[in-house]
C-alpha cells in the first residue's frame, strides 16, 4: 500500500471527559465494535481511583496500567483507528493536554446529568487553541438528567463551540426508548443490554408516519417530531467544514454502558473525522504526504522496574514512514539514533512494530535521550512546534536532604522533569528549584521516584505562588524594567524564559495594570505561534 493509502485510512483521536463521565465504558466499547477486545472488561481502567486518599502504590500500578492503555489501535470499516488514552485524574491534566497535541480530532463525553464540568472546560480550551475537530457523545441517557436542549446550551455557552445534534434521544432514565438519527433517518430502539450488542434499528425517512406511535408510543412520538422540528429550526445544518475547523460540534446521545449509540458515533466518526494532519515546525509546515519521515514525541513514561532507568518514549508520526532499525536524526542533540523494538500497542497487547505512518504512535525505548516535544526527522533540522507548558496551580521548593547525594538529585530532577511530571524554574539567587504542578499528587511522585529511582532524598516546601506567567512584549525595556522590579518573583523555565511568579490573582493584575507593554501568558504556546 503506498503512503498515502495508509494515511488516508487512519484516524488518531483522544476521548476526552471529565473523571466519571464514561470514558473507560465508552473506549471498551469502541474496542469491542472494533474487535480488538471480546469481553466487556478487558480494558483496565487508567484512571487513579477518586479516593481523596489515593494512596501511592496505587499510582503507581495505574501508572503501570496506563502504559498498557496509552494507544489502543483497531481497524473498524476501512479505516485503521489510534486512540489516544488520556489520564482521567485532574492532577495529571498536564499529560492529558500533551497528548491533546497528537491527537487529529477528539470525542467528548458529557454526562447528562452533571453537564459540562470544570476538567471538559479546560481540555476543550486546549482543543480550541489548535481547532481541533470535535464530536460530542451525551452519555448515561439511561438515567436520569437535564434536558437535551439546555445540555446543548450549556456546551455552547461554557465550552465557547457551537453544536449541531446529528442524532435525538427520546425520553430518559426508565422511559429512555432510544434515538432519532437525524443524519441516517433511522430509529435505534433502545434495549438495556450491558453484555451484548444490541441494537434495533427502524429506517425512519418520514417521522410523520403513524407506525411511530406504535412503536413508541403517541406521547414519544410527538414529543420526537416537536422537539426535531425545533431542532432544525434551532441549528444550522450539518457543515463538514465547520466541523474540521473545530467551529461546530456535531452531538451523538447514547449510553455506553449498554452499548446503545455507540456504533452510530463510531460510523458518524468514521465517516466524518480527519485523517492525519500535518504539524507546523520551526521552518514551515510538515505535510503528512510529505515524503520523508518525521515525527515527536508528546510522552514520555519511566519505566516501573527502579532497577532499570529505561523508559518509553512516545513518538507520533507526522509525515513518511517510519521504518525499524534504521538511523534517524534526533534533532535537539543532533544525534543520529535507530531503534531495534519499536512497538506498537493493540488493545492490551504490545508487539514489535517494522514500520509505521502518519498518525500511528509508537513506543521507543530511551535511556534517556528524550525530553518531551523532541522532534526524530530523516535528516533535516527541523522542530516540531506546539507543546505548550501551562501554568503550574502548585508550587513547592525543593530541597536537597543529603548534600552527598546532589549529583543524583540533580539528574533524577532534570529526567523527572523531561519526563513532563512538573516544571522547574529556578530562581536566583542560590539556583533554588522551584517545582510547579498541576496537582498535589506529583509532588509525592518525586519525592518517591527521587528516592527510590536516584537515591536522592529531599522534601518541598510550599510556596504561596499562584500562577507562573510567560512575558512578551514588544518594548523589550519594559521587560528589562518589570524584571528588576520584581526580582523576588522572577525565575526560569527550561528553556530559560523568564517567567513572573505571581503570588495573588490580584498582584498579577496589578503588574498586568502597571505594565500595559507586557502580556502574561498562562501558557507557552504563545512562543510557537
Ligand atoms: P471515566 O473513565 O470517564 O472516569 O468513567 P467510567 O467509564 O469509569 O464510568 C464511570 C461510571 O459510570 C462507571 O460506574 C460506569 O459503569 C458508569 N457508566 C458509564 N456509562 C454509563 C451509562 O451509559 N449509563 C450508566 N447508568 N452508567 C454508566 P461505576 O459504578 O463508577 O463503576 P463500575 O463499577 O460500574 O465499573
């Protein structure tokens, strides 16, 4: 098959969901539909169980597990699928916006009866900032919750994207009796089923036909044509368009534990969804017919075994073919690298890869060479642009507990941090190391992984920061200004820009009040623009 066949048949998308929505259900479903599992359950939930108290054994089996689960491909139609597996615990929302980069196109899932909530807000933030294509699937519709009209409202309203429902759901909760695809004309009747698939379908061209009454009932029925009449009045028609420039999100309801509306978003999503798309680098951008290879890796995973540093790097390809065992360029350091068991990952089961395309992810051993949006090309010196570092929420000092053991500390520090688990800025004077999280729970990760990995002891000591901030400005005096003012708050990242450590939202508005030349950003991405 020639490269473009290849590209053309892959589809690379993340489920993205606040923790309990079904994001777990629905992969598992999606992988039964595709084949690649037989029985219900197969799949391990990634996800840190919500215990306020998660105890840290238990991070690190799921963190083992998620390895396991971090692509899962299957072929379903003609097309050949790569999910992306996204952490479900928001104190690893940081690895979940990393791989949002090496996604082409996201399914959301809301659950019906708490709506959009605060995690769905800011991964959709991220989808936003690179128009990601979005396709949204109301789940739990056998339960009880709010009503269709106003979940969509909510979802324009919070989530700053417009909808266009594709399907319809009747009723809810005991009186769900199924959805009205708009899109296909067809009734899919619901029948609770958590084991098997199943599905009836009634091809429904004119919903004025009597026989839907008999079917479900004049009450439904009527409800069912009002509230498609309403519909279409309401929202645009469908544009594709739209669609692939993340503008509108086309809506799906369903209930994936019961496996009821799962096989029409994955048709819509066969149907509808991007192939691989290209990557902008440093010098222009990447196509994925381009010929030569190219590719980055958006996660890195340390291995479990403390004995033995190696870990897993993952690489998604942007353009040409990736091949075993042959040379390729690590740009950064300049190195020229080949990989003898680059693997692939199919549901639970990992095998070595000979060659991969555009859109495929593949998990290279590293002993260390990796560092997180690190670009492999066939030669050329180009980087791949566009993961962005945010704004840590908590931020702790490091210090150093065994003097004799600096060297360790330093290397495990400057690893765990290539690795992604948090950022360090360093502050001077002194060289203090800063670390910033999204979540309390890294802060036990590096305590563990420092001792247990590198032999380093150390403790954090809080810090009252509230937000790191990123400064441009076209009066580079202004900046020279701010940073003597403030040299209490000032440090480096690691890639030594200077970020402004804001103690209060309020002081961060006040420098942004005293210094009108200069925005702070709450992200990176400004600089890959
Ligand atoms: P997550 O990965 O987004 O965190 O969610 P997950 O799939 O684990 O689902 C969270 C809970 O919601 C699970 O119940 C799951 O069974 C349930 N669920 C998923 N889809 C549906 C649906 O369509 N209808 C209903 N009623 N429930 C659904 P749990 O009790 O937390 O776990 P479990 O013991 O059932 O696995």
């Amino acid at each position: 098959m020639t490269n473009q066949k290849e590209i053309e048949k892959r589809r690379t998308f993340g489920i993205i969901a606040h923790p309990d929505a079904g994001k777990t259900t629905l992969t598992e479903k999606l992988l039964l539909f595709g084949g690649a599992i037989q029985t219900a359950g197969a799949v391990k939930s990634n996800k840190i169980k919500k215990s306020a108290t998660s105890d840290f054994m238990e991070i690190e089996q799921q963190r083992g597990i998620s390895v396991a689960t971090s692509v899962m491909a299957f072929d379903y139609r003609d097309k050949h699928i790569n999910i992306l597996d996204t952490p479900g615990h928001k104190d690893f929302a940081e690895d979940t916006y990393r791989t949002l980069t090496a996604v082409d196109s996201v399914i959301l899932v809301i659950d019906n009866a708490s709506g959009v909530e605060s995690q769905t807000e800011k991964l959709m933030e991220v989808c936003r900032m690179r128009n990601t294509p979005v396709i949204v699937f109301i789940n739990k519709m056998d339960r009880y919750g709010k009503d269709a009209f106003e979940l969509l409202d909510e979802i324009e309203t919070k989530l700053g994207i417009g909808v266009r429902p594709l399907a319809w759901p009747i009723g809810m909760g005991d009186d769900f009796k199924g959805v009205y695809n708009m899109h296909e004309q067809e009734l899919s009747l619901f029948h609770g089923n958590k084991t098997g698939i199943s599905e009836e379908l009634v091809k429904f061209t004119d919903l004025d036909n009597k026989e839907l009454d008999e079917i479900i009932g004049d009450e439904a029925a009527n409800e069912l044509r009002e509230e498609v009449e309403l519909v279409d009045g309401v929202y645009d028609e469908f544009n594709m368009e739209d669609y692939l420039s993340g503008k509108i999100a086309p809506v799906f309801f369903g209930s994936a534990v019961n496996n009821f509306g799962v096989r029409e978003l994955l048709n819509a999503f066969v149907d509808i969804s991007p192939s691989p798309r290209g990557r902008d680098t440093d010098q222009g951008f990447i196509e994925p017919s381009a010929p030569k290879f190219s590719g980055f890796v958006f996660k890195i995973h340390a291995n479990l075994d403390p004995k033995h540093r190696d870990r897993i790097a993952f690489l998604r390809i942007v353009s040409g073919k990736f091949e075993r065992n042959t040379f390729y360029k690590h740009v950064r350091n300049g190195k020229k690298i080949k990989f003898p068991n680059p693997t692939s990952f199919m549901a639970q089961d990992k095998s070595i890869v000979d060659e991969a395309f555009p859109g495929d992810v593949i998990g290279l051993y590293d002993t260390g060479n990796f560092k997180i949006g690190d670009t492999l090309t066939e030669g050329k010196d180009f980087n791949f642009v566009g993961i962005p570092s945010f704004s840590p929420e908590f931020f702790q000092e490091l210090r150093n507990d065994d003097p004799m053991k600096s060297k360790q500390l330093d290397k495990g520090i400057r690893q765990l941090m290539d690795e992604g688990v948090a950022q360090m800025f360093i502050q001077e004077p002194g060289s203090r190391k800063i670390i910033g999280t999204v979540g309390q729970l890294q802060f036990e990760v590096i305590l563990y992984r420092l001792l247990h990995e590198y032999g380093a002891k150390c403790s954090f000591t809080p810090m009252n920061y509230h937000k790191a901030c990123w400064m441009t400005s076209d009066k580079p005096e202004e900046i020279e200004k701010f940073l003597k003012a403030k040299t209490g708050n000032i440090a480096k990242d690691k890639d030594d820009n200077y970020v402004f450590l804001a103690e209060t939202p309020f002081l961060l508005e006040m420098a942004e009040r005293d210094y009108p030349a200069i925005t702070f950003h709450k992200t990176s991405e400004f600089k890959v623009k």
